[in-house]
C-alpha cells in the first residue's frame, strides 16, 4: 500500500492511495500532518520488521533499552487499534 501526500486547498494536505484509484484516504487540516499520515503505512511495516529481528529477551537489556522496545511494541499495537 502506497500513500502520497500533496497540498489541498488553503493549509490543508491530501492523502490519497497509490495504485490506481487515487482514492483520499485522509484530509489533514496542515499540509505538514499529511506527510506523516502518508508515511504511516511505511513506518508501520519498517517497525514491525525491526521488532521482529531483534533478539527482545528483555532480561538481558538495559532499562532505557527495555522501555523504547515496549514503547515500539505499544506503538504498534495502537497502530493496529489493538489497544
């Protein structure tokens, strides 16, 4: 799934799906959020990867190590609307 940004009218920014139909999929009311809603999908696959290679025996790791990699795993859980 590909997302792109542009600009809408005023300040607001557009994102719509590659592949084809150009459907929106989001308005933002700043064009810098629509950025960032566009770059979710990809951000969302690269951080999935990156938890699934890690070696996460936690035991072994310091805190602040500890804490980013709960923090990631949270982050996509939410992604997911799973929490």
């Amino acid at each position: 799934m590909n997302w792109w940004a542009k600009k809408g009218s005023g300040n607001q920014g557009v994102v719509s799906e590659d592949g084809g139909t150009g459907r929106t999929v989001a308005v933002a009311y700043d064009a810098k959020d629509a950025v960032l809603l566009a770059a979710a999908p990809e951000m969302i696959t690269a951080l999935q990867g990156l938890l699934a290679t890690c070696e996460l025996n936690t035991d072994d790791m310091e805190d602040e190590t500890r804490i980013a990699i709960r923090a990631a795993q949270d982050a996509v859980r939410n992604a997911k609307g799973e929490l």
